[in-house]
C-alpha cells in the first residue's frame, strides 16, 4: 500500500521507516518544519514534493502531528480538497479518537488510530522498539490496522474508543509516572545526604529489578517490601519522618498497594493477620495523617 506522513517527529518518521521495510510504498512527506523534514531525510532520503501532488496517490494518510494538531490538520485538508475517495486517515495518538479527524461526515474517507504504547526518546530507538511494542487500534478500519501493526512487528489490541482515554491514563501511569515515583525516591534519598546523580545511580538497578520481577511472575507476585510482609512497624518508621510534602502521596499509594499485597497472600495460602490489616489501613489513612 502507498502511504504518506504529515508531521516528521519522532514517530512519524520512524513509522515510516518501519513501513518501507514492511514493503509499503512512501508516496510524500509533509512537514511546517524544516528542521525536522531534514532530520527525517537523514533517514529516509526523500525528494520533496508538493502536499497537493502526492496526497492523492496515498491509501494511508498518517497525521503525525502534535495531539493538539490532529484537527487542525485534517481540517486544513478537507477545506482544501486534499484527499482521495477511499483514503485512510491515521493517527498515533493514545487519548484521541479516531473521530477527531472527521470534520466533515461526506468525506469519503476512513479514520483509523494506532498507538503504539512505547515511549520513544529518539527516532534511533523508535524504529528499534517497534518491533514488539503493543500498539491500541480504534476506528472505522480495524482489520487494516492490525495488519499494518503486524507488519510493524507490532501486538495490535483493539480498543472501545469511548474507553481509550482510561487505556491512556493506564499508560501515563506506568510510563510517566514512574519517572515521578522515581522522582520521589531520589528526594527521599537526599533527604539523608544522598545527592541526585548519585541517588538515581543506586535506585536505576532496584527498580530494573523490579520490572524484571513482573515480567517474570507478574501481579501480585512482584510484590515485595514491608507491605508485602504486613510489617506495620517499618511503615510507622517511614511515615514517623516522611516530608510533609510527600506524606500523602506515600500513604495513598500504600492503600491501593495494599490490596495487592491482600491478592498476594491469598495467592500463596496466606493471609495479613487481623492486627496487622487493620493497623496497616490505619496508617496509610488521610485521618491518621490529620492526627498527626
């Protein structure tokens, strides 16, 4: 299939790096950027050609743009005529609908979204982690979409769209979250003298360790620590000297971490003591926090 990109960032272009790989034909590329149309002919080498010549070659139209320009650009192409009937229109946003870039229902056109559930620091490692980075389908042509995924080398999941932006908080979670837990961490860790480099340099290895535990027993079973144990006393002594600031933060994600401690213990044929349950709860509650 021919396919085009508008937006040559980072997953735009490694995109379409993969795609001609996967044997798709790359008809155009278009981007307000010059910047980043030459960073994306360092990859690809590419002659330039006008967005109105090629646009109606392309079955696969891809809006790599900015979450916040997906729109924009979709209603820029249909003021313009810029389609073909029968054209696809896609793009990789996690918390937007493929219906965002329907701005007109007479368009000929299908709307697709694909999203690939990766952080990609650069194009380099883009086009290396997507072979094998699950990708979130929603739209008028799914069956489409997974074959271009699985073309990708991508694991494709069809989504409900009216859940998608749940899949996306799922994802923030586990993604940007964990560089603000690690956050947390190191300020912990300099509360006793430990300076940044140093405090990030000694956790790195314990939370790979971590992500190499769930991979290999998954939930709950990963679990480990004073919660895991049901040891009341060494969480007292946490929060006996957590900074004010964090001191909420800590306690809420002690509450949700204690169930899954509870899923562990049930799972090997255990189980929190009562005393030790109910004091748990007690500590980690926003009321023992307002005693205090």
């Amino acid at each position: 299939m021919r396919f085009g990109i508008i937006g040559a960032g980072i997953v735009g272009t490694a995109i379409a790096i993969r795609l001609e790989q996967a044997g798709y034909r790359l008809v155009g590329v278009h981007t307000r950027s010059e910047k980043s149309y030459q960073r994306f002919c360092h990859h690809l080498h590419w002659e330039k050609r006008p967005l109105q010549e090629w646009i109606v070659e392309a079955d696969l139209l891809f809006l790599t743009t900015q979450d916040g320009m997906i729109r924009v650009a979709a209603e820029e192409l249909a003021q313009r005529n810029l389609y073909k009937e029968g054209q696809i229109w896609i793009h990789c946003s996690g918390s937007a609908s493929s219906r965002v870039m329907e701005v007109n229902k007479n368009l000929p056109i299908s709307y697709l979204s694909l999203h690939p559930l990766q952080a990609f620091a650069g194009i380099e490692q883009a086009v290396d982690l997507i072979p094998g980075t699950h990708f979130g389908i929603e739209g008028d042509k799914e069956d489409i979409g997974v074959e271009i995924v699985t073309h990708l080398g991508g694991i494709p999941h069809r989504l409900d769209p009216q859940q998608k932006p749940l899949y996306h908080a799922g994802a923030v979670v586990a993604s940007n979250y964990l560089v603000t837990l690690a956050g947390l961490a190191v300020r912990l860790f300099e509360k006793v003298g430990i300076e940044e480099k140093e405090a990030l340099a000694s956790l790195l290895p314990l939370m790979k360790g971590a992500i190499q535990n769930l991979e290999k027993v998954g939930l709950p079973q990963a679990l480990t620590g004073p919660i895991a144990r049901g040891d009341a006393d060494v969480i007292r002594g946490h929060l006996e000297q957590m900074p004010a600031d964090i001191d909420s933060v800590y306690r809420a994600l002690g509450l949700y971490t204690l169930e899954i401690g509870r899923r562990k213990m049930e799972m090997t044929g255990g189980a929190y003591t009562k005393e030790s349950w109910e004091e748990m709860n007690r500590l980690f509650s926003e009321q023992d926090r307002l005693q205090r």
